[in-house]
C-alpha cells in the first residue's frame, strides 16, 4: 500500500459523500415546488422522493457483491457518471416520469458512493473502524448543511429549485477530479484473504446480521425520513425548516468528527441504545414545538440521530467481520430500501392528516402545523422499538464487548 495516499482518499471521499448529502438536502426543499409545478399530490411526490432511495440499494447491494471484482476505481466511475445524468435529467425535468427516472439516477449514484468508500474507509483505517467511518460520516450531515444552506440562499434569493439543483454538480465535478488517477486498496476481504463463500456465510446465515439489518430499517426511517420531508412538515412552526435541517445537520457532524471519544467510552451497543433514546425525545418535542422551542428539539433530534448510521456500519464492521464490502453495502442498502418504500406512507400520512385538519375547520397555516405535528408523531414510533431492540442487543453483546476490551487493554 506505498503507492496508496489515505488522506488524499479520504479526503475524496468525503467530497462524494458531500455530493449525496446535497442532493439529499436541496430535494428536500423541492417537494413543494414539484407539487405546484406538476399539479402532484404529497403521496405522489412521495413515490418520486423514494426512488432515490431505490437506487441506492440497488448500487449498495449489486455492488458490495462485485466490488471485490470489479474494484473501487470502477465502482467509483460509475457513481460519477450517474451523478452526472442524473442530477442533469432532474434540471431538465418536465414532470413526473422525468423526475422518477432521475431520481432513481441519482440514488443509484449515492448508493455506488457508498459502495466504494465504506470498504475503502475500513480497508484504509482497519484499527479504527468506527472511529473513521463516523468521521467519514460526518460529511453526510456536513453536506447536508452546506445543501440546506445553498437551497435556503438561492430559494430566497428567487431561484428556483433546477438551479438549486445544478449547484450539486460542483461538488460532483470536484469528486470525479481527485480520485482521477488515484491508487486504490483492497478490500479487508482480499487483504485477508477470507473467501467469498465465508463472506456471504457472515452475512445470510448469521442471525446476528439479521438483527442488524431489521435495526436498520428503524435507524434510517428515523434519520433520512425525517429529514427528507421537514421542509414541508415544519414550514408553520415559524421558523425556516432548511435552517432547522442544517441546524440537526450541524450538530451531527459535530458529534460524528468527535465519534472516537464516545465510541471508547460507550463501545457501538451503547451508542446506538442512547441514540435511540434520544431520537425518541426529539421526535416527541418536535411533534408539539413551534417557534424557537423547534431549536430546542432540533437539537435533542439531532443527538439522536448522529451516531445511528455510521455506529451501525462499525458495528458490523467489528463484530462481523468477514462480512466484508458485501456486509456493509447490504446494510446500508436494506436502510435505504426501507426508507424507500416508508416515503408515500408518509406522503399518505400527510395527506391524510392535511384532511383530517381541513375538515375541523382550521385556517391553511394551523392545518398545516397540525398534520405536520401529527405525522412527526407517527414517526416517533419507530425510535421507541429501537430502545427495546438496542436494549436486547446491549445485554446480548456484553460478553463480546467486554472481551475486546480486555484485549485491547
């Protein structure tokens, strides 16, 4: 691995993941315009918001199994000119089929990101694999700061959402020139030299990675769901909700650039039991927060869901590690199928619940703040079971955690 710069690597990476935060945060700001532009229902936009997290399930998975194969270069090729289609198809867009298919691009792209750059992060860093992957992750909710940011500026500055759209490309451009040329390692798998079969052993016949990937399904609906649909759940608490998204967003990235510390401290069950707890109160508080007080449970929200995502990758990444790329792209990609098919539940809720609050007879504004109130209630479902699933895990790994920290002194 001479010939291998890590940082610069690492640093690439980070700008891809920057990428996929961006269309993440910019989308989020569309939802209503795509709705008036196209004459569309919520659930509609709904179907269109969850084929990004389509495709990036099917770039995760169908690339965690040829990785290895065809390796990070040529998977990292692929999310570059998907990115590139797909963020120039949604600019050009004229109506549903049209933001369907790029969606669906773009997804896909994010997902190959992820594909290339868990293994990458773990095969370059393998003595501190949490640590480095929320590190990694930090500029997921870093990317969506500076997205939320970039859509709050330009919306008020009277652009509309395709150019909100084409600033994504910049950082898509960027990624595409820094891993140019660039040396690539192998996979933990290769290095190791553990067999296909014993990695897919590790990952569909281990009930332990199960467990993992039913978590999953919980832990992302609760980060991406509700950040993906903010702007228009909290647009009449009486503050901006692309400020309050890059608020969270700032938070976890802060958290996510500090992981080593916790991770020491609370090892991966620990984190993600808490996590858990504390997405349950955010979710609670911002289901009756108006005004300033949507600050306050922001950033309850926001400790919540900071570790949720990279904690579940290092978690497999220790304690099930000849899973390899496969288990990590399978994770992440059953999170992103998962919050996938909850995006028209929670169109459907919003309508549903947008009805409910115009037939009581409340002004646009109340309704509004109404049925966003109660569809951040429905939401908080799904962190409760995770306390009684993290709470069950923490019990269940205490023998294995407790050996490794005695090996490691």
């Amino acid at each position: 691995m001479s010939n291998i710069h890590a940082g610069r690597l690492f640093n690439a990476s980070c700008i891809a993941l920057v990428t996929t935060a961006m269309t993440f945060a910019i989308r989020a700001g569309m939802l209503d315009g795509w709705k008036t532009e196209f004459g569309l229902t919520y659930q509609e936009v709904g179907v269109i918001t969850s084929m990004a997290f389509y495709g990036f399930p099917a770039a995760t998975i169908l690339g965690g199994m040829i990785l290895d194969t065809i390796g990070m270069r040529r998977m990292l090729v692929i999310a570059f000119a998907t990115h590139l289609l797909g963020l120039i198809l949604t600019v050009f867009a004229g109506g549903f089929w049209t933001l369907l298919i790029s969606t669906f691009l773009v997804g896909f792209a994010n997902g190959a990101v992820e594909a290339a750059c868990n293994p990458m992060v773990a095969s370059l860093y393998p003595e501190r694999k949490t640590a480095m992957l929320n590190k990694f992750h930090v500029w997921f909710p870093g990317g969506i700061v500076i997205g939320a940011l970039a859509g709050y500026l330009m919306a008020s500055a009277g652009l509309g959402w395709r150019a909100q759209c084409a600033i994504i490309l910049i950082p898509t451009l960027v990624y595409g020139y820094l891993f140019y040329s660039q040396a690539f390692p192998r996979t933990e798998r290769v290095e190791h030299g553990v067999s296909t079969a014993e990695m897919f052993k590790a990952v569909f016949a281990n009930p332990l990675f199960y467990f993992m990937a039913a978590c999953m399904v919980l832990t992302a609906n609760t980060e991406l769901s509700t950040g993906q649909w903010i702007d228009s759940l909290l647009k009449s608490v009486g503050v901006a909700p692309l400020l309050v998204l890059a608020f969270i967003n700032g938070i976890m990235a802060f958290g996510r650039f500090y992981a080593g510390p916790v991770v020491h401290r609370l090892n991966p069950t620990g984190m993600l039991l808490g996590s858990a707890v504390f997405a349950t109160l955010g979710l609670f508080a911002l289901s009756h927060a108006q005004g300033w007080a949507t600050w306050g449970a922001a950033a309850v929200f926001a400790v919540g869901v900071c570790y949720f995502w990279p904690t579940m990758l290092g978690f497999v990444a220790e304690y099930i590690p000849k899973s390899g790329a496969l288990g990590l792209s399978v994770l992440g990609g059953v999170g992103m199928l998962a919050t996938g098919m909850f995006q028209p539940v929670i169109g459907r809720w919003f309508d549903d619940n947008l009805a409910k609050a115009n037939l009581d007879g409340l002004t646009e504004e109340a309704a509004n703040l109404a049925a966003g109130q109660a569809t951040l209630s429905n939401v908080g479902v799904l962190p409760i079971v995770l306390i009684l699933a993290f709470t069950a895990l923490w019990f269940w790994m205490r023998p294995a955690v407790k050996a490794a920290q005695e090996l490691n002194g």
